[in-house]
C-alpha cells in the first residue's frame, strides 16, 4: 500500500513537471512570435504611409460664446522666479477692477469648477465671492504662490517675512508688490485698481500684501487668516498641538503639486491618534520627517523666537495702516478662531479717523462666510 501511494505521487510530479515543461515551452513559443510580429511591423513601417491621425496636434476651444476671457501667464518676480496666473476677464471688460487671491491650493483648480461658458459657476467654490465677482463686473486673478503647482521657485509654509528666518530677499510682500505692479500695467481691460482676498492660507496672503503696499492695492479682505501658528492658528491652540493639521503639512509640502494624500488606517481619526501614541510617532509611520515644515514643528514645540518673529499681528503692528482692511473672523472656527482678532486688536489703535480698519464676525465655520449668502437668505 505504502509503495502504490509512493508511485502515485511520482506520477503526479511526473506530469506536473511535464505540463510545466510544456507550459515553459509554449511561453517561449509566444514570446518569439510576438518578437517575430514586432519585427515584421517596425519591418513594414517603411513601406506604407501611416493611416492620418484624427487627432490634432494642438486643440484650441471655440470660445466665442463665453462671458469671459480667460488667459493663464507666468508673472516675473524681482528675482526671475516666475508665478502662474489665471486671469479672468468678463466678455467686453474696459475700466474693471481687479480682486487677487494668491494662494498653495491650485489656481487652474479654483478657476475651473465647472465647464461652462458662464463665469459664475467656474468660480463657484472656495475662496471665490463669486456674486460680488460677477455682479460687480471684477477681473478674477488667482495665483500660484511661489514654489506651488504652476509657479516656480521654492515653497515655505507661510513663508516668513526677509529676515532671519528667511535671508533671501523675496517674500509674500515682496511677490504681491510684484503681481499687482505687473497686473496694472499689463492689463489694459483694468482700471489700474487691485483689491485682494482669501480664506485662511489665501487669508494670510492678503495680511502680507499690506507690508510695503503697491500703491494700486486699494482694499484688503483676510478672512479667517492664518497669524500664529502657535498662539491660536492652526498648529498649536496656546500650546496644545492638534495633530488634525498633519494631513495638511503632508499635503502642503510633500511635493510642489500635492499628489500624496494622507491616508487612513481606522474609521475614526481619535483612535489613529490614540493607537500611535504620540505625534512624533504618527509623523513617522506616514514619513513626514521628509518635510521641512513637519521638521520645524518637532524643533520648536514651545513658544520661541520661530513663532514669534512670524505672528503677522506683532509684524503689522509695527507697520504703517495705507490700505483699508477688512477682517473676516468666524466665531465657530475649528482651526484660526485666532488671528482676525489678534490683527484688529495690533491695528486698530492706527485707524484715527476710523475708516481703514474693520471686523466682520459672524456664526460660521472655517471659511464658512464664503457662503453667507445662504446665512442671510434664512
């Protein structure tokens, strides 16, 4: 019995052997035939013309019809860096006023909502006042910062103001002064006059425009702007870090276009937290000791000289008020509940005759008030 089991099982491994013997055979096979045939058509290339492609090689959009013109440039800074623009112009523009959002988020994203011929609904989103846009006849411009998505050069979480924690001579205020002087005078649909909003990054952008101002930059709207990544934006709320904000960081810096997407491993984010026991050791299970920003957080966890020589109310406070403001803060805000107070509070002192400095509050969320009108409707 026990020898007939024995010769059983040599059978089997004898025809297994030979199915894969001729498996490996007729693969070869294949493989030279497929060689053969791909010889034979580079072969045949030279002997026939190739069948006309009904492909163009550049499709330009028939665009007649639009409500507005649209065109994407790449804007010089003073040290050769370029930055992308889209401008949106509406159908027949002459003497229109220009509003400007600079912004990490990606402005073909934030110009393209929708494809349509209409202007509204291709703006309808984040970071667009679209009614006050359309109704109000402005030119759009949204732009790449320095470092993201179009734009070139390096990127820096809020890039710091020149100085010692940034020795190079270009800044936020530095690029805005740059757009808005290159806008004037290449824009002639324009009327010379620029004003500049955003939400929270695109927020903190406007707050630095009012750092030697152009003197075209007429009005500044920050809403719910990033100004103290430690005191009560974002990062630390008074010292108490919220690690929600490392999905950000991943996203803000892992690469200029911001492909990585954070990922989850449990149905709740408390319990990721819970179960890494720390942030440093979340950061490192999703490799973000790779981004300088996340670097920066584990080096300076306390409130030293990095946080404070970038608080954009302590900075503002000691620059002159040109350019009338107006704060947008949100009273349920989960991430920069901080900063439009603590800016009206630096600033306000500087408006005498109390006609440059406003705040707005209301019953939002994070960059809720860009759907306001649905608040007032009810």
């Amino acid at each position: 019995m026990k020898r007939e089991r024995i010769m059983g099982f040599l059978l089997v491994l004898s025809c297994i052997f030979g199915l894969g013997q001729a498996f490996s055979q007729t693969s070869r096979s294949d493989q030279r035939e497929q060689e053969k045939s791909q010889a034979q058509t580079e072969d045949q290339r030279g002997k026939y013309p190739a069948l006309p492609s009904e492909t163009p090689p550049e499709f330009k959009r028939a665009t007649d019809s639009f409500e507005y013109v649209r065109r994407d440039v790449m804007i010089p800074m003073r040290d050769g860096v370029k930055l992308h623009t889209v401008i949106l112009l509406p159908k027949g523009a002459g003497g229109a006023p220009m509003l400007l959002t600079r912004t990490p988020y990606d402005a073909t994203k934030l110009t393209s909502h929708a494809e349509t011929s209409h202007l509204g609904p291709i703006l309808e989103g984040y970071d667009n006042a679209v009614d006050v846009i359309v109704e109000g006849g402005y030119i759009r411009v949204v732009q790449d910062v320095r470092g993201k998505h179009g734009s070139e050069g390096d990127y820096m979480m809020n890039r710091p103001q020149h100085g010692p924690l940034n020795p190079t001579p270009v800044d936020h205020s530095t690029d805005t002064y740059d757009t808005i002087d290159w806008l004037v005078k290449n824009v002639p649909e324009s009327n010379g006059k620029v004003g500049i909003l955003g939400i929270s990054y695109d927020g903190f952008t406007p707050l630095m425009a009012l750092i030697h101002p152009h003197p075209a930059l007429k009005v500044s709207v920050p809403m719910n702007p990033m100004v103290d990544g430690w005191m009560g934006d974002d990062w630390f709320h008074n010292g108490a870090f919220r690690e929600l904000g490392m999905a950000y960081i991943l996203d803000q810096e892992a690469t200029r276009k911001s492909e990585p997407q954070w990922w989850t491993s449990h149905f709740d984010d408390y319990d990721t937290f819970m179960e890494s026991g720390s942030a440093g050791e979340l950061g490192r299970r999703r490799g973000l000791e790779q981004v300088g920003f996340w670097r920066n957080i584990l080096a300076h966890p306390s409130y030293d000289a990095f946080w404070r020589d970038q608080a954009v109310d302590k900075i503002l406070a000691a620059e002159p008020l040109k350019v009338p403001v107006m704060l947008v803060g949100s009273l349920w805000d989960q991430e920069d509940i901080y900063g439009a107070i603590a800016v009206y509070k630096a600033i306000k002192p500087k408006d005498t005759d109390n006609d440059k400095v406003f705040l707005v509050l209301g019953p939002w969320h994070h960059g809720g008030r860009s759907s306001a009108r649905s608040w007032i409707n009810t």
